[in-house]
C-alpha cells in the first residue's frame, strides 16, 4: 500500500516513497506533545542493583518492518537495560553548561570521572569504576543498545528516501514504521518541522534510520501528533549526530560515534552513543514515561 508523505518539503533529489501503518504504544499519548520523564529506574553506583534482561525483539527482523502482527500488538524496539539512561557514551559525557538531565548517565568505557559537568545531587552517574553491583552496569548497557541496533537494522523500509543529498527542508510528516533516510555521499540535514503522525494507532512506533551522519538545523522541531510518544520514537545513525541550537527534538537517539547537542536545545528522549562521546551545552534531557501496550 502506497503512502502520502506529508505536507510540504523539498529535497534535492526525489526520492521513493512506500510507508506502512504499524504500531507501538504508550500510556500517555497526546496530540503534539511527549508527555513528562517517567521516574528514574536504577540507582546510583553508591546502591541499586541491575539485572541484564537483554533487548528483546519483536519482529522486524525479519524484514517486516513495522508491520504489526496477526495480534496488532507492538512490534518495535525495546531498550532493556539501557532503559533508564538519558545519557549513555563509550568514552565521555561532558557539559559546558549546565544541562539538566532526568536520568541516568553513563560511560561504557571509562571511569565515572569521564561524566563532567553534572554536579547536581540527583546526578547518578555509572562508569567501569561503579561499586558493585553497578561495576558492569554501563558495559551491559551499552550491550543491549548493540541488541537494539541488531533489532533495527534488518527492518525492511516502509517509507524510503534512496538519497537525500542537499536535506530535508519545510514540513514533512512521517508515519509508523521504519523510515530509511540514507545518501550516498553527504551528511542527512533535517530542517524545519518533522511531524510524526501516530495516526491513532496505540501500538505505532517510529524508527528513523540513516546510514552516513544526522545533522539537526537550528531551530528545527520534531512534532508528536495523534497519539505518537516519544518512547516509541527511535533515530538510528551509523555515525555522528549533531543537534543544532534551540532544537526541540523527541525520541531515543542511537549514534555510531559522537552525539553532540549546541546550545538550548531540548530532548525528550535518551542520547546513546556507541562508540564515542556525548557533548551538551546548556541542554535539557528527560527520558519519556514508559509506553504501555494494549493486550
């Protein structure tokens, strides 16, 4: 089934466009908006204690894309044990100023003392040097956000822009499933307003996946429109994504390397970065309340 793509918006070379309704779902959807940060699972390296569920997943990987099953259940990605991690980063977390953050954060590959500018008392920070039993907490995290990648990657296209050299400018509405915005030579520019229209579906999710880097415009808003949650929003970038000023963006970020965030820009969502760094200034993160799924 052929669908429409939006409202208006350029782009340098016509791509394909095929998107599928599927689902995921959430307990506190509303129209244009993610909802407040669900409390804060896990504690500090000073107590708490894990348990390494791994990242489960439900279909797709067998091509299915977002389609949902014969139940109409969910059939997006979870995070496991990463779930509790606003920020997660193999080498360094750092702020230049400071950055609210509404959960956990962590390094995967270094002591806690690689995590600066965090100095608030609710701050919990996780790295290779946490007290047991938190010591692997990081490393199994980071664990599960390469189970999550697994679970992503093989996700057939619903809607696919074969090349988006020159960007995606002006307004553009996504729908549920899996999103392919990939080039062949440049980096993926995001410019404008990014709807996601969860068309009324309580089990749709979102995967936005891109094969180069992601580059977010300053002053550009992703939207959250009938019912879409940001939990059940997730950007998949093989290497680094950059977040302009002043950007309102919603959804579980997964960078093959580096994320970096420039000044006043807000995520309501989770920033992961395999096998880099994570650089804010003057941000806000809050990881999104839990969806929930209908039986």
């Amino acid at each position: 089934m052929k669908r429409r793509f939006g409202s208006t918006f350029s782009l340098a070379a016509l791509p394909i466009l095929a998107a599928l309704s599927v689902g995921c779902s959430s307990s506190d959807g509303s129209t244009d908006s993610a909802g407040g940060a669900s409390a804060n699972a896990g504690s500090s390296s000073r107590a708490g204690s894990t348990g390494h569920a791994g990242a489960s997943s439900h279909g797709g990987a067998n091509g299915t894309g977002g389609k949902p099953g014969s139940d109409g259940g969910y059939l997006g990605p979870t995070l496991a044990t990463a779930q509790p991690f606003a920020a997660l980063a193999y080498s360094a977390i750092s702020a230049a100023n400071v950055s609210p953050v509404t959960g956990n954060l962590g390094v995967s590959a270094g002591a806690m003392s690689n995590i600066t500018g965090f100095d608030a008392p609710t701050d919990e920070k996780y790295g290779t040097d946490s007290l047991a039993p938190n010591a692997q907490r990081t490393i199994v995290a980071q664990q599960d956000v390469t189970a999550l990648i697994g679970d992503i990657d093989p996700r057939a296209c619903d809607a696919d822009y074969t090349d988006v050299v020159g960007g995606l400018t002006g307004d553009i509405t996504l729908h549920p499933g899996v999103t392919c915005m990939n080039s062949f030579s440049a980096d993926v520019l995001l410019n404008g307003h990014i709807t996601l229209d969860a068309e009324h579906d309580p089990n749709a999710f979102f995967v936005i996946r891109s094969n180069l880097t992601l580059t977010v415009a300053d002053g550009a808003h992703v939207v959250l429109a009938n019912g879409a949650q940001a939990c059940g929003v997730f950007w998949s970038v093989k290497k680094q994504v950059t977040i302009g000023k002043t950007v309102e963006f919603y959804g579980t970020i997964v960078a093959g390397t580096a994320i970096t965030m420039k000044t006043g820009s807000t995520l309501v969502g989770r920033a992961l970065a395999q096998t880099a760094g994570i650089s804010l200034d003057a941000n806000t993160i809050t990881i999104p309340s839990e969806c929930s799924h209908p039986e």
